[in-house]
C-alpha cells in the first residue's frame, strides 16, 4: 500500500508534505475538516487519530504515524540519501533534534494564541512580542547560512518553513528580522515546496 498524509491545507502537516516531495516518495493525500474532524471522503478522522489533529500518515504497512517531527524524521530516515536528516547517534542529528523540538516548542505552540478569536488583543500583543524574540534568535542563527544546518537543507527547514508561514495569517511583521523573510523566499522558490504549496491550494 501506498503511504497516505492526512493534512489540512497550510496547517502544520505542510512539513511532511515537503519532506514526502523532497524525499521522493509515493504517496496519497487526504484533506482533513479540523472542525468537524471529517476527512474529505466523509470518513471520521478521529478514528485515524484519535487525537484529531493533523498530520497522520498511514505508512506502507498500515501503521499510522502522528506528530510532525516525528514523521519527518522517519521520512528523512527512510532516505539517507537525500541528506533531510544527518545520520542518528551523530552530533548532528542532535542539533536537528534540538531545532525541530525548539521550533515546536517555542514557535508552534506560540503561534497558538494569536489563532484563537477568544483571546484578548492585550494578550496577542504580548505574544507577538514574545514571539518577535524568538524569530530574532533565528534569524541570528541563519546568519550567513542558506538553512539552519548550513549547506543542506533538512527537515528543519521544512517545519520552520510551515511554521513562519503562519505570520501573514496572524498580523505578524516579520520584515525587522531580514535574515527570515529571505530564508523563507529561499525556501518557497525550491520547486518541490512550490509543489506542495500547489497541492494544498496555497500558490494560483
């Protein structure tokens, strides 16, 4: 069988998107309703993942695998070749490890607040701010490199990528941090981004 994604067009499973398309992979999608918790062909999602959110990926041999970093970094596994990920137990690979937890962490679940239409504008401005620090530390860390790990680009990128992307939905300027807004022009220009970009309807 064919791995399958379950996704919601530029919600966080946009990172395994990219990295199913940069690692080359066959694989089938299916659009989640995270309101209703439908996917598209009517099916109930929570009976895929009961935790109700996207990303889910049904793997080859029927398991189903939840939780963004850790799809990627199963996918980059899986393809040693493509260099998404360095090799497990090096230096490294920790340091991937180290970006992808801070990226969820910090970034991810900061954006959290700035989604939800409850939430005080007082509050929203503190997390934007709050937020704004955080990209600032990444934008210092991306200096003079391509990708967070230099030279390659990895999973990392992916998540960041989908992560920032969020910034323009939520009122967040990100143009004091140059080093980001031509990160992210970096990465939407590679054509297998463009690709997943397409297919969850984000670019005409």
């Amino acid at each position: 069988m064919t791995m399958k994604l379950y996704y919601s067009p530029g919600a966080c499973s946009l990172s395994p998107h990219i990295v199913l398309n940069e690692g080359g992979f066959s694989f089938g999608m299916e659009k989640v309703d995270l309101v209703s918790k439908k996917t598209e062909s009517g099916a109930d999602f929570t009976a895929i993942n009961p935790k109700g959110y996207v990303p889910a990926l049904v793997l080859n041999d029927g398991q189903v695998l939840t939780e963004g970093p850790a799809i990627i970094q199963y996918l980059a596994d899986s393809v040693p070749e493509k260099k998404l990920i360095p090799a497990a137990g090096s230096m490294e690979r920790y340091r991937v490890m180290e970006w992808l937890n801070f990226i969820s962490t910090e970034l991810h679940k900061g954006f959290g607040p700035l989604f939800n239409a409850n939430a005080p504008d007082e509050w929203k401005t503190v997390v934007k701010a709050q937020l704004l620090t955080r990209i600032n530390y990444v934008g210092q860390q991306l200096e003079g490199k391509n990708w967070l790990m230099g030279t390659d680009f990895t999973v990392a990128d992916a998540y960041l990528f989908t992560v920032l992307s969020w910034a323009n939905h939520v009122g967040l300027d990100l143009t004091s941090v140059p080093q980001i807004t031509g990160y992210l022009k970096r990465v939407a220009s590679r054509p297998l981004v463009q690709t997943a970009l397409k297919a969850e309807g984000l670019l005409d």
